[in-house]
C-alpha cells in the first residue's frame, strides 16, 4: 500500500484500506478509554484543560440554544457547553466509540450534567441529524482521527443552522522548528512510555502521537474548512502552535 492509493489512507505512520482504518480506530479508543482522562492531565500537565476553557468561550452560546459535540469522548467539552446553554438548551455528546461515550456518560453524572445533555454514538462523517438542527458544533481532538475529514466537515457543516459555527480543537504545528524538535522528543519517546505504564498500552500512545504528525497543519485545515463550505475561517495557535482552534461560520 502506498500514500498515493486512493484505497488507503493513514493510521498513523501506516497505509491502512479505509475501510479498516475506523475498526483499527475503534480498538484503540476502547484500549485507552478508562484511562483517557487521566493521560490527558499527564501528558499535557494539565493544559488540555485551558485548551478547551478556551475553546469554549469562542461559542458564542446563549441559553436555549443547541449544541453538537462530535467525537466527544469523555466529555470534557459537554460539561462546560452544558452549562452555557443552560436547562432550556441541548448538548448532545457524540462518538463512534461506545468505550469512550460511556465513560462520557459517567462523567457527566458525576459532574451532575444531567437534563440537557444526551449521549449518541455516531459517526462524524455521517451524522444522524436533520440539517440545520444545531447552533454550534464543536469537535476536539476527534477530527485528525477521522477517515474521511472532507466529508465529516461536509457532514457538520449540513446539521449547522445558518450563521452557526464550527470549533476544531486539534493537536497541530510547532510554529518553530526549535519547538517542534522539542516536541518529537516528547511524542515519541515520552508518550509511549506514559502509555506503557500508565494506561499498559504504548502502541496506542504511539499511534496517536502518529495521527497528530499526519493531521494537516494550520493553513491546510483551513483550505479545508473553506472548501466544506465554511466562511469567515480562521484560527488561533495554542502553545505555539502544538494546538490550534480553527472556527468557521454556516452563513
């Protein structure tokens, strides 16, 4: 298999079919889910959790308004969506990983996020909802791990209602090349290592820090969200680029 086969495309450093690539996905996501939290604060120091207070005051939200939350997993975003649109509004809380949605769900109630919150597995490049059914839909770090990224955007974009938004919060490119050498020491030789002993899997630490290096960097996704149909693109580097929030607009 190589790049240039329309067949196949990347799972991590390797040429999978596509039609492989989500089942392949899928066992990595029920290998990390019960750990997944507690990797997170491990192998960002706890950034991860300003990445997403950030991302969340870019929505705009008011009470009464509904929201999509695509490739949630445990549902970091939903609880602070929950509490913007208040009981009068609706977040559903996505993933095509039954692993991951229910651990999402366990945090939720947890939390005590209950009423306007529903939990659906679903697929991001075929979602099971009406055009023109939500506010703003949000996806973190869901979207580098999607087969098909054109069509999931094409996909979140549909259920939009116009003038709604989309948030993209995703790993993405060291402004510079300092930085980025830094952080290649960093994925691929202390990630797998915290995997291993943290969560007893480094292959699939390994494979995500993989998928972060294939996830087209800043201007790409950009073109990208522009050609899905989005105006008014833009993003916002994180961390010197190793996160970007990119937002586009349904008008």
């Amino acid at each position: 298999m190589s790049p240039g086969d329309p067949q196949t495309t990347d799972f991590g450093f390797e040429q999978v079919r596509k039609e492989d690539k989500t089942g392949r996905v899928r066992a990595v996501f029920d290998s990390v889910a019960q750990r997944y939290d507690i990797m997170n604060d491990l192998m960002s120091g706890g950034a991860h959790r300003l990445w997403k207070r950030f991302t969340l005051s870019l929505t705009g939200l008011r009470p009464g308004d509904r929201v999509l939350d695509v490739a949630g997993g445990t549902g970091d975003l939903s609880v602070g969506l929950a509490q913007q649109v208040g009981k009068s509004g609706l977040v559903l809380l996505t993933d095509i990983n039954a692993a991951m949605l229910s651990a999402g769900r366990d945090r939720l109630i947890d939390a005590g996020v209950v009423g306007n919150v529903l939990c659906v597995q679903a697929d991001a490049e075929v979602l099971p909802f009406a055009d023109a059914s939500f506010d703003c839909v949000t996806i973190g770090f869901g979207l580098r791990n999607v087969t098909d990224k054109p069509r999931a955007l094409q996909s979140m974009r549909r259920v939009l209602k116009s003038g709604g938004q989309l948030l993209v919060l995703e790993f993405s490119k060291p402004a510079s090349a300092a930085l980025q050498s830094v952080y290649d020491a960093y994925s691929f030789r202390l990630l797998p290592f915290l995997g291993r002993v943290v969560a007893g899997d480094a292959d699939s630490y390994r494979y995500l820090a993989e998928s972060i290096r294939r996830h087209p960097d800043q201007e790409t996704l950009l073109g990208m969200l522009r050609e899905a149909g989005f105006e008014d693109c833009r993003y916002h580097n994180l961390m010197g680029g190793i996160v970007a929030v990119h937002r586009g607009y349904r008008f």
